[in-house]
C-alpha cells in the first residue's frame, strides 16, 4: 500500500482542509512545516511535470486545495 507523506497527513488533519491556502498560510498555521520545503505543494500538485503524487490542486498561482479525489482513491 502507497504512504501519504508525513507532510501532507499534517495539512490534512489542520484546520487548512476545508479551504485554500498558500504555502505562507500552512507555514502560519502548521507550526513552518514548509520553511524549509516551500515547493512541496508545487511539486504536489495535479499534473506535476515530475509524476509525485497529486495531493493538491492548483487553484491560482500559489493558491491551492486539497485534491479530494486523491484522498477518496486513497
């Protein structure tokens, strides 16, 4: 079976599920969890040109969503 990533499953289970966000929002809210990684939503996204898995979806430059389809496949 396929593991999420310890990243996402922390975006998951915030407050930011239910809404889009940025990069700079889960930073706010999950403690800086991108400092160090501010591409990992980019990389994530629907349609990454590197086949990651698609855990986000792009609404607008730097704005994305959870992709609920990923998570209902899951």
């Amino acid at each position: 079976m396929k593991k999420r990533s310890l990243i996402f499953e922390i975006i998951l289970n915030s407050s930011l599920k239910e809404k889009s966000f940025s990069v700079k929002d889960i930073n706010k809210f999950c403690n800086n969890l991108l400092f160090k990684s501010p591409s990992f939503i980019s990389k994530h996204s629907i349609d990454n040109p590197g086949g990651y898995s698609e855990y986000f979806k792009r609404i607008s430059r730097g704005i994305y969503v959870i992709n609920k389809t990923y998570i209902n496949n899951f």
